[in-house]
C-alpha cells in the first residue's frame, strides 16, 4: 500500500533517502487497513518525510511534544501558515504513538503513589467495571491535586479539610445527584487509604453526602410518537443515517445503555436463530432475546452496505478513518442529534431517554415492574418502580376511586 501512495510522485525517490523508511511505511499500511484515503494517505507520507528528517537517530528512545513541536514550527516557517504546524503535530504524534516512540508528558503529581495503589485496588482487588474505575479514579486525581495545590498533607488531612475541598468545587454549579457520587467516591478512597495507614480512621465516615429520594422526579422519557418520528427521520439511504438508524431500534426497543450498544459485538447477533445475546452491564451476565424484525433489518442494512471492512467484533464502527469502535459517548452523540434535530423537548436528550421511552412503553402495553425490569437488565425491580408514576391509567383508576360514604 506505500509503495502504490508513492508511486507516481515526482518525489517517490526521496522515500527511500529519508530516515525510518521502514517505520513509515508500516505506519502508513496500518492506516490503509483503517480506512484512510490514498489522498490522506498522500498528505500523511508529505508529512512523515519532514518529520523523518528532522528526527535525531535516537528518536527511537522517545519523542516529546517539545522536540515535535520545534520540527513543526519549522515547518510553519517555511510554509508561513498555522495549518502547517498543526498538520505536523497532528500526523506525527499517531505516528510516534504506534511506533511507541512517543514521549507522553508528565504532570509530577506529588500522591501519584497513592492514586496508584487505590486504581489498581479498585480493578484488581474490587473488581470494579472500567468505568467506574475510570470516573473513580478522575474524581480522586482531582481531590489529590487540590490537596497538593493547597499544601494539604494527605496524611494529616482532616475533616474541615474535606468540607473545604467541596466548598472549593463551588456546589453551586452541581445537582445534589452530582455531589453525592463525588462524596461516595471520594469515601470510599478515604476508606481504602485510612487501611493502608495513608490518613487516619475517621475521615471517611466524616463525609456526609446529600440526601437523594428515589422517587424525587419523573422519568424523562420521550412520547414514543417523538420515537418513531426519530427512526422515520433516519431511514434514509444516507450511510451515516443507515448506521444510526440501527443504533436507535437497539435503543429504543431494547433498551440498551449507550456503553451496550458500544460493546454490541458480530457474533452476538444470531441470524439462524433469530436471537440476539446481549451482556448487560449492571446484572454482568449475558440476556437472550428474540431478534426483532425492524431491528434485524436495520442491523443488516447497516452491516452489509454501511460497515467498513474490519478486524473488529465491535458492530458499530467510526464513519470516517480511522475505522475503530464507537464508543459510549458517541452512541451518546448518535440520539443527541435525533433529538436536537427534530427540536424534541426532553429533560435528557441522550440514549438513556430512549431506554426510559422502552419502559414506559412496555408498562402503558401492561407488563409488570418485575418483566420490564428483565426486560432493561435491571437487578431488582426497585431500580423500575420509578416508571409506575407514569402509568396514567392506573393513576387515574386510583383518582376516580369511589370512598362512598368515607367521604
């Protein structure tokens, strides 16, 4: 594939004379088999040739964005535009990252031990998912810095010190929900340090969260009328609207999470059997469920005239190169432009709000909690009882209730 960019070039002959030949064409190949064009391919090997030899011989030790930096502001020079350094940092950095060249900078974080010790007790000793560990971990980075950029010592860190750090985050800006899973985090790290003797016993069980009641608010789920006028709107011939289509049938009917539709892999469809295997997150175990028509016409649409070539089991890929998984965040992305561009008013505009329109759905069609919440994966049929509010009828079933001479 290097070989044929290069070929017909007035310059093909300096791809041999630069440095690292060998490492830019193997580069370059990979990107092929992403899905890059031959014309980005052309401007990703104009652009390793000038960083080839501007590296030292010992790039292979490690590569910093300040040396990266200078070789495009070189470039910038000579072309006397901004797009040309950009372009620079912005082709070299993939490429000094797949050779494993790249020097990552490095923000001394004076706890970084600690943070350390409690990331990995949380994945290897917990078990915790990859997301909480994740969002854990940044909540707790962010506490470690503030105690740094206060000089707070963590080891004699007391609980008025904790009241300060929240006041610091200014709660203003923050819902209770927000504020209570920072606290949570944030206790459960204190816990985990006071027993690796990092700070004393009783700085954990000094953080009082917010009070949250569980049925404190409605539902945000869409009118399934708004539903249907989202899956009309996508049921085009236009590739992006073909992919996205099947993501919100998968959404909607099934109620995936954003993270399960992600992760949605090829060989959980089975097309032989009609079925459709999904792991669902919150219960960590696999559910079986018949493959229902609209949905398997929208994946194979998708899958057979949309979906790139490609290693990956992933269903759902990147339109554009390179070809890898979508993830949560983009499904995300996918249901937030259905909703924006139809101008649906919703208190939540993401894939979640979908799944809340499959439950109340399920229950206006008079399933039970216990069968909706098999239904969304969920663990216990207290995590469904917030869609009984919405059950019209029964509500007023209940209000045209005769008390007789009660009254």
């Amino acid at each position: 594939m290097y070989q044929s960019v290069c070929s017909g070039h007035p310059t093909v002959h300096r791809c041999d004379d630069a440095p690292f030949g060998a490492e830019r064409e193997r580069y370059l190949d990979h990107c092929a088999e992403q899905g890059s064009s031959p014309a980005v391919l052309k401007i990703k090997r104009n652009e390793l040739l000038w960083i080839a030899r501007h590296l030292g011989p010992d790039a292979a030790q490690g590569v910093s964005m300040e040396v990266l930096g200078l070789i495009a502001l070189e470039r910038q020079n000579l072309h006397g535009a901004v797009t040309a350094r950009r372009r620079v940092v912005d082709i070299g950095r993939p490429w000094l990252r797949y050779l494993g060249w790249w020097r990552e900078p490095t923000v001394a974080l004076r706890y970084q031990r600690e943070l350390d010790s409690y990331i990995a007790w949380m994945r290897n000793e917990r078990g915790f998912t990859p997301s909480t560990v994740e969002q854990w971990g940044r909540v707790v980075s962010k506490f470690l810095g503030w105690c740094e950029l206060t000089n707070h010592q963590f080891s004699d860190i007391q609980a008025r010190d904790i009241d300060q750090y929240f006041a610091h985050l200014e709660m203003g800006r923050w819902s209770r929900i927000s504020v209570a899973s920072i606290a949570s985090a944030l206790r459960v790290f204190l816990r985990y340090a006071s027993t690796q003797g990092m700070c004393a016993d009783y700085i954990s069980a000094s953080i009082c969260r917010p009070r949250l009641y569980q049925h404190e608010s409605l539902p945000y789920a869409p009118d399934w009328s708004d539903v249907q006028h989202m899956l009309a709107a996508v049921d085009t011939d236009k590739p992006r609207d073909i992919r996205d289509r099947a993501i919100l049938l998968l959404l909607a009917i099934y109620g995936m999470r954003s993270g399960e539709v992600a992760a949605l892999r090829l060989d959980q469809v089975d097309w032989a059997g009609r079925t459709l295997r999904l792991f669902r997150l919150k219960r960590r175990q696999p559910q079986i469920y018949p493959l229902v028509q609209s949905v398997a016409e929208g994946l194979a649409r998708y899958i057979d005239t949309v979906r790139p070539q490609s290693s990956c089991p992933e269903v759902f890929l990147c339109m554009q190169a390179p070809r890898r998984p979508m993830k949560a965040g983009s499904i995300y992305d996918v249901a937030n432009r259905s909703f924006v561009a139809l101008g649906i008013e919703a208190a939540h505009q993401g894939g979640h709000a979908l799944r809340h329109a499959c439950a109340t759905r399920l229950l206006a069609a008079g399933l039970s909690l216990k069968e909706i919440g098999d239904h969304l994966g969920h663990r216990s049929t207290s995590a469904t009882s917030i869609y009984a509010k919405v059950n019209m009828a029964a509500l007023r079933e209940v209000g045209a209730f005769d008390l007789g001479e009660l009254q």
